[in-house]
C-alpha cells in the first residue's frame, strides 16, 4: 500500500533537515507505534523496516526507547524453563 501525506513545504524542509529520508521516518514511526500497540511482532518490525537480523530489530527498538515485551507471565515461562532444564 502507498500511503501520501501533505506538509506545508517548510515545515517539510525542516524535517528533512533534522531527520533525512522522511518516507523512511514515517515508515519507522508507523512500526514503532504499531509493535507499542502489540499489532506487530518484533519479528514483523524487522521485516517491514528491512532488517536482516533480529539483533538489528532489537537495537532500533532499544534506540528508539521501544522495549521488547516481557511480562510476569514471560518470567514466569522462563523460570519453568530454567528449572526443566537445569534438573536433567
């Protein structure tokens, strides 16, 4: 899909100037609120950004001050985990 939006042409100058590629920023700002909102995974982040690694995913949301969810219920998996594993 191809999205177009107007900006008044010096604000727009004024963006470019401070952020660049401006369909790119638009692009990452779409990803950023869409993985907050738990609409994207991480994994589809990186797919829709480019990114040929999950490490390169991880460091833009990390950059962006976008953490990866984990909740209590993610520990909790984890320390089951952890002890299946650990008892062999």
């Amino acid at each position: 899909m191809e999205i177009a939006i107007q900006l008044p042409d010096d604000f727009a100058r004024r963006l470019q100037t401070q952020w660049g590629d401006l369909s790119q920023r638009t692009l990452e700002a779409i990803a950023i609120e869409a993985y907050r909102e738990e609409m994207l995974t991480a994994a589809e982040v990186g797919k829709l950004l480019g990114h040929t690694s999950r490490w390169q995913t991880e460091k833009f949301l990390y950059d962006k001050q976008v953490y990866l969810h984990y909740d209590e219920d993610d520990l909790t998996h984890d320390i089951a985990t952890i002890q299946q594993l650990t008892s062999r």
